[in-house]
C-alpha cells in the first residue's frame, strides 16, 4: 500500500471519537498528510447504519450485517469493496487490490481507471466480459466533462469514486464517493446518473459489480 505521511494521534484527556477536519495529526517533516494513517481499526458488526469515524489515535467501523459479509467477503477472497457511510460525518471504507485495477486510456491529465468487484469467474458466466468493457468505458468518456464542471469540489478533493452495480433485472444502482470523503454535490450526482441513463444497460444473469476511480482532478487549474 501507499506510505502514509502522517499519523493520527491521541492525548489522555482529549475528546475520544472526532471528525477527520478535527483530528490531530502528526506528519513527516516537509510531507503534506493527505494519505493517513492509525494505530488499529475496529469492525463492530450488526448496526443499524454503516459508519466510519476517527476514534482516540485509530479507527472504529461500524457496519450493518450486509456490509459486513461485503467486506469479510473482499478480504477472503482478495476482491475490491467500498462500503459508504450512512452518515455525513463518517468515513468511507475502500478496500482495494492493486492486482484488479485496470486503467483506462483517457485524455491528458487526470486519470481513469476501473476495478472489477465481481470475480472474474462469475463475470465471465454473467455477462460477455468484452461488452462489459465495452460498457464502462463509454461511460469512462462521457463523466470526466461532468466531474470538471463542479470546480469548488474539485479544489478539495483528488479522486471521484463511482460505484456501478448491474443487475438482472437491467436497473443499475450508483453510488459516489470522494477521496477525501466529502458530501458529493447533489448536481454532480443528478448529472452522473442521467449519463448511466443514456447507455442502454448491459444484460446480466447475475450481479455485476465495478468502480470508476477519476483521480489527479485536484491538480487540475480551476
């Protein structure tokens, strides 16, 4: 994994669980602490909500039920996983193997690249992996233009996470994602959804599941 340039840290007496703008954080000497890191994460299953917060120098992941076998399942298997928070404090839980990141030639500048959720075994017996790719890669195309309008976001964060799950009966569900993990603008969100509208949705037997991460946009003069 990416070294950290900094690391969470605690002092008796502090408020135990904080807010990432909040947390104290010490950092390598001439090194900005965008990637961080702590001392131990804790999974607490069988919540009512998914949420991931700063506690004392670590970490504490709460789960539902259904996320917590999505992200037992990652882990086993060395399969990909992102898990939102339910609420606009928490974190986002991203799981990732840099074996099933594929890039995605684009224009010069930020950059695209796709990670398949579904095991490649099960996509192949889903769907037909070249339309599949076919697929996202329009879709790779028509978001960038869209992402480069919402300059005030773009100041703030580097990557653009979205995540596209396909399912038999041709309906998609969309989730998107920042990193750093910020509230995504309700218009960015509308205009990347009516995008995956006007691809005609790809037949499958069964659930297919990628990400499309658009990083680097944090680079961009805007």
């Amino acid at each position: 994994m990416d070294s950290a340039a900094g690391h969470i840290v605690w002092n008796v007496g502090s408020k135990s669980e904080t807010t990432v703008d909040k947390m104290e954080v010490v950092a390598a000497k001439g090194r900005r602490a965008m990637l961080v890191g702590g001392s131990y994460v804790v999974f607490v299953p069988e919540q009512e909500f998914d949420e991931t917060v700063v506690y004392e120098d670590g970490f504490m992941v709460m789960l539902t039920t259904a996320s917590w076998d999505l992200l037992r399942r990652g882990l086993s298997r060395g399969t990909n996983a992102m898990i939102q928070s339910d609420t606009p404090k928490g974190l986002n839980i991203d799981v990732l193997f840099r074996g099933d990141k594929e890039a995605v030639p684009t224009e010069s500048g930020p950059t695209t690249k796709v990670v398949i959720l579904t095991p490649p075994e099960k996509v192949a017996e889903y769907t037909n992996p070249d339309l599949l790719k076919s697929w996202y890669t329009k879709l790779v195309h028509l978001i960038p233009p869209v992402i480069k309008e919402n300059v005030t976001l773009l100041s703030k964060v580097n990557t653009i996470v979205v995540q596209v799950i396909i399912n038999p009966e041709r309906t998609l569900v969309l989730q998107i994602a920042t990193k750093p993990a910020l509230a995504v603008p309700a218009p960015l969100k509308k205009a990347i959804e009516d995008i995956s509208k006007t691809l005609p949705v790809l037949k499958v037997k069964g659930g297919v599941q990628f990400q499309l991460y658009f990083e680097g946009y944090s680079q961009l003069q805007v």
